[in-house]
C-alpha cells in the first residue's frame, strides 16, 4: 500500500483524555478515533492490526478443532431470565425493547445464545463433543469507560464454547483451549502467561486468564521462574505459598524486653533497634464472626484478607479496634505480640515464620518490644498456614523454583462452566443406554481488540509504537526521502514491487513530506523493519536499514539487494524471538 | 474439512415458517438457525459462504482504492439529532438508553457516524477525495420481519462513503463504484442487472439499485436484451419510454359506430367484435387537482399513476367519479373515447398511441364504441407522452434495442448523496484558495447476508441449493459411499490430500451414513462438483463424478485422476459463464 493513498492520519499530540501509553499511541498511529465514551471507530491502520489479531485466532481455533460460528449482537430477554442472569447482570447489561415492546439485550457474552442454539439441536451423545466459536462485536456499558480500548464499551471479541458429554471429556476440552491459546499468544509473539484464576491448589485448575506482560498492566502476577519449562502463574492475591521444606529449630536466647519509645510501626522498630524489617514479627488482631484471633507474619509481608477469611471459614473479619487492642494486649496499638495475648484462642502464623526461631516482637506492653522471641518455644501456635500475598523469591508451587513478580494485562479468560447454563436451560443429550443427561459446557474468551492495546502496552518506546511482526500491520515499511529523485523513485518502486511479490505486507511512504516527518512518523506507527531509500545513500550503492526494535541503523547492497534483505528480514524476525 | 468433524446439521423438511425457497434451503443446509424474529446464527456452512461473498467485496473495493475500517454499532443520539434523522428515521431505529440515560441507536445505516469522523479529520482538499467502507452488522427493526434473511432484523452490510470536493470528483467517485458493483456481483458468478433507481431519464443517473435476477423476486424490472453490450435496467415502473422513431400517418376510413351491448371492459369488446385488445383504445379520465383530464393508452397497457401525476404537475390525482364520467362523456363507465367528450381540455396519449391511426374506442354514448377512429383527424391531443409501465419488447432508452421483463432481488444501491449529510453536520474543507466548501458525499451499501440468500433464490432446484463457485462454502464434495471399505477410503484420503494441496476448499463426507442420505444431503447443500467414490466403481477404475448445476453423473480415472480432474474443474467453472 502506499501511504499517499493510504488513510493513516498521524497526530504530533494525543488528546489530553489519553490517559495509558496504548491510548495515546492507538491515537497518534492513527488507528482509531473516539466516537462516544468507551466507543471507538477503527481506521485502515488500525484495523489491519485487529484483523491480524483476529486472524491468528481464527487460525489456531480452526487447528483445534473449533469451528466458526456468528451469533446476534441483539438477544431476546427471555432467554437471559431462564439463566437467570437478566436479574443478575446489574447495568453493564444493556437492555431495551423493539417496537413491538419486546425486550432484548445487546450481547455482552453468549452462553445463552449458544445454549439455547444447541439444545435445539444435540439429541445424542454421537453429536458431542462440539466447540464452536465466533469473532464478533461486544458491549457492556462500564460505568466509567476508560484507557481507550482497555476498558472500552464496545469492542471485538472471540468467544468459544465447548459441549461435553462428561467431566473427562470437558476436563480435555479445556486442556486443549489451554493449549491454542498458549499457540495463539506465541503466534502474536507477545510475553505472556497463562494465570491461575482460582485459588491455585495445585492440580485441577479450571480458570486461566491469560496475561500480556507489560510494565502498565494493573494486575500484579506471581510466575515461575523456570518459564517456558513451568508454565505456573498466578495473581499475586490468589497464588498458593507452600510451607518450607524444613523447619527452623535452631536454639533462641532467651526473651527479653527493650524499650522502644515511641516506635509503633514495624519500619518504625526496625529503624531504633537498627534491624531489618524481615527480623521482626507482625502481630495482627482481627474479630473474626465477634471472637479475636491473631495472625502473624513476617515484618515485610502484606497479609492477604481473603486467605486468612477462607482459613478461618468465617462470614465477617474485621480489624480489632483500638479499644479491642487495648483490651486483648493491656497496650496500645502498635505493641502486640504473640506470646501473652489476652484470651485469644486462634493464633495464625504464616508458612514462612517457620523459617526463622528468633524474632523481634511487641511486647504487649507500651512502648516496648521483645527480643529472641521463639514461636516453637513462646507461643501457642493454633496452625501454621498460607495467609500472605506471593512475593518474589518464593517458591513456585508446581515445579519449586522461584517465583517473580510481573504486571500484566488480561487478554483471555478461558473457564469450564460445568452445566451453570445446561442445567438452568436444560441442555441435554441421550447417552449410549437413552438416558438423559446434562452437557458440561466450557467457556473461552479473547478480547481481540484488548489484544492490539495489550500489544502496544508492551512494545513501545518514547518514539512510538514498536510492532511484532505478526500483529503488525504491515511488516515492512520503504521510507522515500526524495520523491523528486528520480533515481529514488524507481528503486523505491522495484522494492515496493519485490515485496508485494514476496507477499510481504508492506507500507509505501511515497509522500511530498519532509524526511523528518517520514522518519517521525515511520517510528511512530511502529513497523517492524524500515528500509529507508535517499539520494545520497544511493550514490554510495546502499539503502538504509533500521529493525524498529533495535534502533540503529545498517544499511544493505541498492543493487544486489535480494540476498542482503532475506538475512536482514530474518534479523528482523529474530529479534522477536 | 471432514463432514464427521463439521457441524453442518441438515434437515429434512424446513419449518413451516420458512415461506420463501431460501430461507427454506439455509435452514435445510445447516446454514442458519433462528434465535428469534428477524436475527438468525449463521452455523459454520452458512459463515463460510458469507465470508467468502464479503471476501469478494472486500477485494474489489480494496481494488477500487476504497479503504477498510470499521465504525461501531452502537451511535450517540446527538448526531441524528444533528442530521434531522433522529425524528425522521421512524421505528425502525431501535432507540435506547445507556446506563446514564444518555441516548443511543443501533446503527441501521452509518452516514452520521462518518460524517462526523470525517468533519473532525479533513481540512484541506488535499485530503480528498477520500472513500472508505466497513463490512458489519446493522440492525433495522422492521416491523414484520420475514422471508428468513431476505427481510431479517440483524444482518451483514457492506457500506462505503466517498468523499469529494466537487460534483465532477463526485461523479467520477460514483462511476469507479459502479464499475466495482459490477466486478463484485460478476465475481460471485450471479446473474445481475444494475438498475436505474430515479425515473430514468437518459444521461446523468446518480442512484443504482443492483438486482440479483431470480422468479420468486419482489421487483419487477425492464432489462436491455443487449446485455452485457448494453447495461441498461431499469423498475419497470420507473423505466423511461421513448416515443417511437416513425409516427404511423397511414390512412384511416371513416369513423362509423357499432353497438357494443354490455361491452364495458377492453376484454369484453375485444371479445364482442373479435379483435384483439392491443386494437382498442382505452380512455381514461380523472380529476387533476379539480380540473378532468383524459388518458389514452392501448387498450393491453397500464397505466402509470406516477408518470401522469409528474407530467401533469399536479399536487391531486384521482380516477373520475361514475358520476363525474357521466357527465364527462354523456355515457355510463365502460365507453368513453377521445373524439367528443364535454369540457375536457387536456387529452394525455401515450407515445405507442402513434405508432397506429386506426384504432376502436368508447362512442362517449351507452353500450356503442366507434371503429375507425384516427386520433390525428378525429382528436384534440394535447400532449404524447410516456404515461404507462415499460413492457417487453419496449425500445431500451439507451440503446434502442428491445427491453425484457425480469424479476429481482435488491442486494445493493449506490447514492450519490451530494451535501446532505455534510450540510447539515458541517463537514467542509478549503479549497485551493483557502475558501470554505462543502463535502460532497456518495454512499454505497451491499446486503451482504441478502446476497446469500439472492444466491440461493437464483440458483436451486428441487433437490436443494445449486452454488455458483465463488460464493459456495466448498467448491468440491468427496461422498465416500463405503467407510468400511479399506480401498475406498485410501482413495477418499488421497483425492481430499490432493485437493488440499490445490488449495481448493473440499468437504470430505467420511460419515457412517447410507448412501443415499450422502447423495441428498450432497445435493441439499449444493457444493458444485461431487467426487463419488464407491467400491463398484473403484474396481471399474472410476470415480463417479456429478456437477451439480448440470446434473448428470460422469466419471473420471481412478488412477490417473489428476489430469481428469482439471479438465472435469474446468467444466464445472464453465457451467458458470
């Protein structure tokens, strides 16, 4: 395509509303323009990106067994009250009625439509198993639509739902999802993990979301290490810490108290007695359903609410009051410790206080703090347990190496329903002895137009985008710095057409524009090779090169240029690599 | 594609709803599946064929440097309230509001969208001319959705915008989409006339309409016999008719009466004086804003109402009262002529009228027509004109040879809008002088879910539906007659390998079917060309071949079936020229 009758309009500024970096650069690129809040129109550039996300998809479904489908944007009410969700969804279900006063949904997700599609349809278990799948348009009004295309109104999205006839046939269902998606993310030659979406119990998992890394991302994830060999991640919250291998016992000093005037927090502590936070005890008191329990970790940890919540099996945990404090420790707050507490009967320790048998704790008594404080030896431990946040360093759960910590941006979600819909709209097939059973259904989901954000969330630079080559719109750009020239011109041309030839996707900047402007604007749009023909440099008989993700510039044979391109194209794909 | 891993569930019998052969054969093929009024799933048979018709408009308006982008469902009120369509546009928009009572409608059309796209972009005519296109979901809330995708609610459009800075930019921008419209519905292999959509005065017509001809279409339109030398179409009723090269002056003898007893209609005089109708002159009178006027036209003619009612330049036209023809012709209804009626100042004669000078007409007194009459000696005509509907055998305006009589289908319309949308909502540009103009704009849709469903009302018979080879959703079908036999499967494989590597979209039926469910179902779905492969015929040395528009079986060499196979692909291609 050549640029001059190419609609790519390029901005020196983004609007001030662009808050994140894809926003801003999906602006400048000149791949979308805001119609209304959280709605987006897609401009050639840009849609050339989602197509590649959406055809990279499309293909790995297709390659796993999933067929295509397109189902209504408009759903019938009906059909949402027998699942149940009418009630349920809230607002971001948008609702209205057709002339006829009947009432309808804009489509947020399918389960509904496909369910009701296949219960007019599967008789037998010889029809199952199926997996169907459709790219097509979603909204859900957010009450605060923002960062452009990462929490939009309206935007593109792959669903696929899978029908079994058991729980082994669903259980292969899902692991083959797990596998296509983890092909499709590779095939966009994005940085990505696929993140346990529940509690992360070793074994059985069945919800992944599927992380685009990127510094931006608002979810914080703990992963393995040993990556691609252990494919292990979780969500910070949510990641499993297993108990150390071995127990600390070496022998503790005895206790003994010090003054520590005034030092409430443990940053506060650590800093009079000039020791590192991780040598000391926290100490939290909690109501658990109205009777007090204790949870201890180590100084620098976060403890994690709902861990210690699902321990406990409780309905309310709340934070002792000062009051209460007062009462069960005879202190103020900022001087608890585990080891003379007033009749609390629970005492939770983190896994990891086992790793250590000499502590600094709060003495139970103002402005004063203990010393060589053993938990073997001191204190009535009811259980030892997981009631942290993963940090970096600990131990992978799956596999036993580290894990570190990574921000992401969830782009897929992939979920066995078991029979949630099925069951509530009686989805059923006969099995081999004509019996009736229910379908166990799954649910697998890519938000296509998140990807392309996700993607420029993760390359980019202070120049601009910074595009893998298969979600590139084009691969390769020709910047033409003389249009006057004929010499230019004409092995602009032969480039242009030796690309095409080769099938190569690539952008023509044959504009009456300035080099500055070119170069600017060939950086800014991202295209993952740039061959950059001038005047001078043809006189020398070569033609400039720069790889958009390494920066600097090479330059190759003007004459001889098929050879000297094909090693520097791979150059180009191997810096994806 | 294998049929055994294909969901493609063919029925039977169509539902009794489905009133239109169509809609019929899409639920039958395993194309489409109702959700409710007027929106339907497109199953993964049916999206191929969709896909590949959109693929072919894709192409050729890529070709005609039209660009892809994609505008979003959803449309903010304000702009059609800007463009006045808002109160105009009626219950066919669906209407709703967003969770902040905003207002909102699902885009049935998108000028405003772009529009306000475009006015927010361009600023120079250096921009221009500009035409760019979306292939996407629209929805119109019909108030009796029928006919399965011929009139459904939700459905699949192709729309594109040209943007121009003058009326000869606009015009040239119009013609390039003409000539696209032509390539796009010449590539799906489907028998189509453009159609003059104005009352088709020859020279500058901006609006087409593009019909798919089939018997079961709703329009009627008057087509050139010279096509594809003459590309002239035109709404029977809206079709220009020219006056005749010669004027027939031939002698006529006297005008005589002739007692025509309870003769009223033009039937029952022809049938009384055993003539033909095409003889009888037929007289009709009405009222023109108050004042009476006559229309002549032969007797076999309708008249058009339109054509008068724009010729006359009047704002009221209505038939004559019995009364008021009483007093018109001294005569009961049933026998009036031109010659001698009372207080009539205007006498309209079609333009055929003057082809003959000999005609039979009403006597203007009870049960008595005249013979003889000559309108030239014995009439005061006012004006010949063009007041009836074009019928075969009429002179084509634009190239003089005669027309036809076909029945269509509307599958596009191209428009050239000129200002307004661009008026209304502001969109303008400096000219080279730095003056503000206006935006000319055209617009330009495709149906593209009608034209499968045109697809299949032009081509089917009463075995199922017969595809043209571009838009069928796989060129070529093996039926593998004997799954048990090992030879006969050998040869399936081979043969689907073989296609495969051609890059021809093949359906293998590898089913545990009978065969003769393989053959309807084969028939049912239409695919072109069936390979049917069988252990009789394989130890004759020959694989049964049939395609499926000619009907008749053939047979190509088993062994050496490559050569044969072109050859035969060839012929299946040619069926569609």
């Amino acid at each position: 395509m050549r640029w001059s009758s190419s609609y790519i309009p390029t901005l020196k500024e983004a609007p001030a509303e662009a808050e994140v970096i894809s926003h801003k650069l999906l602006l400048r690129a000149g791949m979308i323009r805001k119609l209304t809040s959280g709605i987006y129109t897609w401009l050639p550039f840009g849609l050339r990106a989602l197509n590649k996300a959406a055809n990279i998809i499309r293909q790995e479904m297709n390659n796993a067994g999933s067929q295509e489908i397109l189902m209504p944007s408009v759903q019938p009410a009906d059909l949402w009250q027998e699942s149940g969700r009418w009630q349920k969804y809230g607002k971001e279900l948008l609702r209205f009625k057709d002339r006829h006063e009947r009432d309808y949904c804009l489509g947020p997700t399918h389960e509904e439509v496909i369910t009701d599609l296949l219960r007019g349809e599967v008789r037998s278990y010889r029809q199952l198993p199926l997996n169907l799948y459709q790219i097509q348009t979603k909204f859900r009004d957010e009450i605060r639509p923002r960062f452009g295309l990462m929490r939009g109104r309206e935007f593109l999205m792959k669903d696929a739902y899978s029908f079994d006839c058991n729980d082994e046939g669903a259980d292969k269902s899902y692991k083959n999802m797990f596998e296509a998606y983890n092909k499709i993310f590779t095939n966009m030659a994005l940085n990505f993990r696929p993140v346990e979406a529940d509690t992360g119990a070793i074994g059985g998992n069945f919800s992944h979301e599927f992380m685009v890394l990127a510094e931006t991302g608002e979810d914080t994830i703990a992963a393995c290490t040993n990556w691609p060999n252990c494919t292990f991640a979780a969500n910070v919250e949510r990641c499993a810490i297993l108990p150390p291998k071995t127990i600390n016992s070496d022998s503790c000093p005895d206790m003994e108290e010090v003054a520590t005037p005034n030092s409430h927090t443990v940053e506060e502590v650590a800093e009079f007695l000039h020791v590192s936070t991780k040598n000391i005890l926290k100490t939290l008191l909690f109501m658990a359903d109205g009777k007090p329990v204790a949870a201890l970790l180590r100084g620098d940890r976060e403890l994690n609410l709902i861990k210690l919540k699902n321990l406990l099996d409780v309905d309310e945990l709340e934070f002792a009051t000062p009051e209460q404090v007062q009462q069960l420790t005879n202190a103020p707050v900022g001087f608890a410790g585990p080891h003379s507490l007033i009749g609390v009967d629970t005492v939770i320790a983190d896994y990891e206080l086992q790793t250590a048998n000499d502590w600094i704790a709060g003495a139970n008594k103002g402005d004063t703090h203990v010393l060589h404080l053993s938990l073997q030896r001191d204190c009535k431990i009811t259980r030892y347990a997981d009631i942290r946040n993963a940090e970096a360093g600990d131990v992978c759960p799956h596999c036993g190496k580290p894990l570190e910590l990574k921000k992401g941006i969830e782009v897929g979600h992939i979920f066995k329903l078991g029979t949630k819909y099925s069951e509530a709209m009686h989805a059923v097939y006969l099995d081999e002895n004509g019996k009736e059973n229910t379908i166990i259904m799954g649910c697998y989901g890519i938000g296509v137009s998140r990807v392309v954000a996700a993607c420029i969330e993760q390359n980019n630079d202070e120049n601009g985008i910074m595009f893998p080559p298969p979600l590139a719109p084009y691969e390769i750009i020709i910047i033409n710095l003389d249009p006057k020239n004929q010499a230019v011109n004409a092995k602009c041309e032969e480039l242009y057409v030796h690309m095409k030839e080769k099938n190569i996707d690539v952008l023509y900047d044959d504009r009456e524009e300035r080099p500055g402007i070119k170069f600017k604007d060939a950086d800014l749009v991202g295209i993952p090779l740039q061959l950059i023909v001038g005047g001078k440099s043809l006189e020398k008989g070569v033609i400039e090169t720069k790889i958009r993700k390494i920066g600097e510039k090479s330059s190759i044979s003007a004459e001889n240029y098929k050879a000297d391109f094909e090693n520097l194209y791979q150059e180009m794909l191997n810096a994806w690599k």
